[in-house]
C-alpha cells in the first residue's frame, strides 16, 4: 500500500492557537509594552479555560515576549535602546544568511515571491498601517525562499519584536516612496545574483530603522512660545 501521496492532518493544541491570539495582539500594540496581562480577563475574552491559556503565557515567556515577576504576574515586555538594536542585528544576521542561501537556489522562484511581495507594498503605499504589513511580508518571503525553516523560525519572532520596537518607542517611517525603493533594490540584488549588493542593501536599511526608531521626539513649541535652541 502506497500512502506517500497522503499528507499529515495538521492538529494545533489549544495552547499554541491562544499563543498565536496573544502574539499578534502584541505585535499590533494592543497590549503595549509594560502591560500587565490578566489570566480571568483574557480568558474570558479568548473563551478558553486558564490551564491552556496558561501554557500559551509560558510559551511567550520562553519566546521573550512576555516577562514573569514574582507574586505579581505576566507582562509585556518592555523594549530599550539597547533591545532595538539587538532585535535589528539579528534580523541583518538572519536575513543575510537567507539572502545567501538564496544565491545558491533557485533565484527565479525566490524573484517572483519578492516581486509579489513588493507589488502588495505598491498597492497599500498610502496606509501606514498595512505598508507596515507589507514590509514585514516582504522580509518574512526573504527568509522562506531560502528554504531553511530554523531561519524562517527566528526570522518570524524577531519580526513580532520589530512590532513591539515600532509601537514601544517612536512610530516613524520613511516615504512610502524611499520604503519601496529600498525593497526594490533587494529583489533586484536577488534577481541578479548580487550577494555584494543585497548584503549592503539590507544592512543600511536595518540601520535607518534603528536610526528613526530611536529618534528623539521633536516636540514643536507653543504658539507664541520662544523657540528651544537645537
């Protein structure tokens, strides 16, 4: 009996689809960094019993996204200087490695994943929101086309932290026009075989999130009120 053509029926715990609930509320800001996380609230608002709800925390825990204090509870946690750009140095690394891979691999494939992801940013320019979507969606069909899943893993996490940057520090970006522009250079460094390219593309756009993410706030004076030297 030949079963090779019979695929495995995916079966999802409770526990990991409450993880996915809690990961994305967070990665959209609607637990802020810092938020306490209540287990009778949000087991009633996800309709689950506290044992998987549970188990789902502690996964975010071992993720980093959620942090554990003593007799006081679970909370989202909080982002500084120093995590942004830790969480920007992983993605250059992980992103780099999988712009490698994709060198050696199949490059028109790789091509027409990005060209589509590029096209979805083209086509939302003008909502931040959804841009913001779209760029992540671009750089999470980088690491797939690579074809390492151990990549895709880390690459997947580090962009639920890049979220949690956006929304616990400053929420800048460039033009929607600038933001393209540099996406269409790394599809074009794929398309031709560039790893040069690609590897100098890829590093100067993390250091300009960095750089805008971290910004300081300029605050414009009062009407009337006597301007504040630079």
């Amino acid at each position: 009996m030949d079963l090779s053509d019979l695929e495995p029926v995916e079966r999802r715990s409770t526990a990991a689809i409450v993880a996915d609930r809690i990961r994305e509320a967070i990665m959209r800001g609607v637990f802020p960094p810092g938020t306490q996380l209540g287990e009778v609230e949000l087991a009633a608002r996800l309709g689950v019993s506290r044992g998987p709800l549970r188990e789902a925390m502690q996964r975010l825990v071992a993720e980093g996204l959620l942090r554990s204090e003593r007799h006081r509870g679970l909370f989202v946690r909080d982002l500084d200087a120093a995590d942004v750009r830790d969480v920007y140095i992983a993605r250059s690394a992980v992103e780099r490695a999988a712009g490698l891979l994709l060198m050696s691999g199949d490059r028109t494939a790789a091509t027409e994943r990005l060209t589509a992801a590029l096209e979805a940013m083209e086509e939302v320019a003008d909502d931040p929101v959804a841009l913001a979507d779209a760029d992540h969606a671009f750089h999470a069909e980088l690491v797939a086309a690579s074809g390492s899943p151990r990549l895709r893993r880390m690459a997947d996490a580090l962009l639920v932290e890049t979220r949690m940057c956006l929304a616990a520090l400053q929420d800048t970006a460039p033009p929607a026009d600038a933001l393209i522009t540099e996406h269409r250079e790394l599809r074009d460094a794929v398309r031709d075989g560039d790893a040069a390219r690609l590897t100098v593309v890829l590093e100067a756009h993390m250091a300009d999130a960095v750089e805008r993410i971290l910004a300081p706030v300029v605050v414009p004076p009062a009407p009337g009120s006597p301007a504040v030297p630079a």
